[in-house]
C-alpha cells in the first residue's frame, strides 16, 4: 500500500545559502542536516526573467506544464483558467487531499480533508467555518502587514485560532516571535508560517489525507527584504541602510533557525513520504530599489475620478481593479493611472495591463518617497508619503534553480536533475499510481 505524502513548499528558499549556515554552525541544524542527507534534485523554470515569478512556477509545479503550457501569469489568475491540478487529479484516483495555502490554486476539489487557500487567491476554502474564518483573517493580516493595520475581527479570529491549533510545545516560540517583531518586522513572516506549520499538522492528524500540502513563504520574504544582510549570500559589497536593518542583524538566520524548528516539528510528527521543494530561487539584487505600497487602495482610485467596481490588493505592489464589462471604461482608467507622474517624472505605475473588465497594476516607482514627494492628479498636488506604507528595500531578485528534496520512497520517482520544476506534478502523480488506478476505474481512453 503507497504510504502517505506530504509535500512541504518553502515558496524561493535558497538551499545554497542554508547549507552556508548549516556548515558554519552544524550543531544548530540537525533537521536540515538530515534533509540534506535525502535524494535531491535541482530543478529548472522559464528562461526569461519575466516568467521568473512564485505564482508562475508553483502553476506549473500543480499543473504539469510550462509556463508556455498554462499560460497564468498573475498571482490569482489560476481561477480564470480550467487546469487539471495536482489536487483534484490525485482526488479523482480515489484518494483523499488537504492543502494550506498552496500559492495560485484553485480549489477544485469535490471533497476535500481541508483547504485553506492563500491570502491573494480568490477561491473558496472548503465547507468548515473554521477554515474559511482563518483563510479571510491570514488573507487580511497579509495584506495590510504593510500599513499594519488589522480589523478588530481579524484579531479575535486570529487569537481564537491560536488558541484553537498552536501547538503548546510552540509557545515559547509564539511569544519570543511576536516580541522580536515588535523591532523585527520580519519575525512577522514566522509567526504566520510557524502558525500554518502547527495548523498543518493538527489538521493532517485529525483528517488524515492521503495527500498534504502546505506552502510557507517567510523565506521568500525575508530573502526579498534582508539578502543584503546575510554574510553568507555574496552581495558583493551592497548592504542595506542601517535605519533600515541594521548590520548586527541577520534575518536570513532567523528564518533558518525558525525552519529548523517548524521542519523538525513535521519529521517527528509525520509518518509519511515528504517532499521539499522550491518553485525557483532567489540571488542577491545589486541594485537600489524601493517597494511601497498604497494603503487605501480604494480611497486613491477614486481621486482619479473614473468609474470602477471593486479593488483586489494583490501581493506587495500589485492590485487589480476591477471596471466591469465596458472597453471605454477599462481604457479611460489604464490611461489615467500611466498618466501619473511622480515630481520628478517617473511614473508611479509603469505596469498596467488592460484586461477584458479589470486593470492589473503594479506601484512601480523605484525611488524613496519622502514627505516632499508628490503627483499631480486633476491639477491639484497630492502627497505621496501619507498615501503609501514602504514595503521594503529590494535585496533578492528571481533565479529559475529550484531544490528539492526527497525521502526514500517517493525519491524512486523524483524527476531528472535541472528537469523543469512542472515535473514534479509527474512526481506525485506516479507515486500514487495514478495512471493505472484510473484505467482501471475507465477514466482515461
């Protein structure tokens, strides 16, 4: 009987750097140690930079296919799209699934153990009231992490969820987390994934699928915002600002540190198969970039005095706004948000793409915005400073190598090194003996 499979998705961690640390200081690493004893795989994605997103490869590691295969390019899109996914392709063999958060997935399943899906994809969770409270409160927390503003019913359904699904052995972790990010902002990042972590497991106990899936992207975070401060990641010379991060800090360690723990916790609680993977990866970006975000989305669109129906915050800089069926309308908004300039005649959204009842954009001004900073819009200037929340300075940029790590079983079907990362849908599909289970029950010709 195949046994059991969880696959753990740490989003773009760069194992070549974790492997720095471990080295360095072997004593504080056993769980990683012993990862790194497993089968292992690199494997590949799109060649061209613009392709190189989460959203993308995680698409094509579900999927099967290639970015030119599936065609989704924004985090969200899968929805609009009818792809088989890994999920409901295992599902549909007679097997049972759940999923946390897997990044750009739509929820297909017919009866799913659980599904919680992630904060930036509009697909329902399953049919507990529960789960569909914590999709809309981490949904919402992530979302305005940048403004760090939170609704009183966000807080209660967060704090009830704690209480609901943290492990006690993690408590002390809990708190220490939540302290530090009082100074850290980064520690953010791990309470949520050392949250989804302990919900993972209490849910995988409880409902037992045959197939599990949880996605953490603190690493990806951190490495986007902090690269610049680790001494193992080869930034050649560039550092970030101390008002910033300062030097004695090293949050690329923290996050290690806050894996090995959170892995640990799955190998000692887990009788399973598990695969590790990544989608892609990142490397350090020698560039000076800033990232903001605005705060009210809503309230700065309707300065613009053009008709729309809804606003949809998207990860970071993007958003969608949503017009409605009428090609004037989606033109008159495009126009109008590339039109905006910053004072010093950069645009503030350099990205807008037009679709058939809604605009995708992206806050593209790459610059720090000061409280001098400023747009005209309708010929009245408007500050910027009060308008936006910084995000971050840019430290870590897309690079296609992706890791992934096998345990014994489910390794005598992992994919070919530098294989494209969509293989590893052909990996679990194997596994489970799909092919054979579904020409059996007459469902493939």
């Amino acid at each position: 009987m195949t046994r059991k499979l969880l696959l753990i998705e740490l989003n773009e961690l760069n194992f070549d750097v974790v492997k720095k640390y471990v080295r360095a200081q072997p004593d504080l690493f056993p769980t990683f140690q012993r990862i790194f004893s497993w089968q292992s795989r690199q494997t590949s994605s799109e060649n061209e930079y613009n392709h190189l997103e989460p959203w993308i490869q995680w698409v094509s590691a579900h999927t099967g296919k290639t970015y030119k295969e599936h065609g989704v390019f924004r985090l969200g899109d899968i929805v609009k799209s009818d792809h088989l996914q890994i999920f409901e392709h295992v599902e549909s063999a007679g097997y049972t699934v759940g999923a946390i958060s897997p990044m750009n997935t739509k929820n297909n399943l017919v009866n799913p153990r659980y599904f919680i899906p992630d904060p930036w994809t509009e697909t329902p969770a399953d049919k507990s009231w529960w789960h569909s409270k914590i999709s809309g409160a981490i949904s919402q927390a992530v979302n305005d992490n940048a403004s760090a503003r939170l609704g009183f019913a966000t807080l209660v359904i967060l704090l009830f969820a704690l209480m609901k699904f943290a492990r006690l052995s993690n408590y002390i972790n809990y708190i220490g987390f939540f302290v530090k990010s009082v100074s850290k902002s980064w520690y953010k990042s791990l309470f949520l994934d050392l949250f989804l972590s302990d919900l993972n497991l209490h849910l995988m106990k409880k409902h037992n699928p045959d197939f599990a899936v949880v996605f953490f992207n603190a690493g990806a975070h951190i490495q986007h915002h902090y690269f610049h401060n680790s001494p193992h990641a080869n930034s050649d010379g560039f550092s970030n600002p101390g008002w910033y991060c300062h030097s004695t800090h090293d949050p690329v360690k923290d996050m290690v540190a806050a894996y090995e723990s959170i892995l640990s916790d799955a190998l000692k609680n887990t009788d399973r198969e598990i695969i590790i993977a990544t989608g892609l990866t990142q490397r350090p970006y020698k560039q000076s970039k800033f990232y903001y975000r605005l705060n009210d989305h809503d309230h700065f669109l309707r300065l613009l005095g053009q008709p729309f129906v809804s606003v949809t915050p998207l990860m970071t800089r993007d958003f969608v706004v949503h017009v409605g069926y009428d090609p004037k309308a989606v033109d008159r908004m495009a126009d109008s948000l590339s039109q905006i300039m910053v004072d010093d005649g950069t645009p503030l959204f350099n990205e807008v793409e037009k679709r058939a009842d809604s605009l995708f954009v992206s806050l593209t001004y790459p610059k720090e915005i000061i409280q001098d900073t400023y747009i005209i819009l309708n010929k009245e200037k408007i500050f910027l400073y009060d308008m936006v929340s910084f995000v971050a300075v840019k430290n870590g940029m897309h690079d296609s190598l992706g890791f992934s790590y096998f345990t014994e079983e489910i390794a005598k079907f992992a994919p070919a090194d530098r294989a494209h990362v969509s293989n590893l849908y052909n990996c679990v599909s194997t596994y489970f003996e799909i092919q054979d289970r579904m020409v059996k029950k007459g469902s493939l010709q």
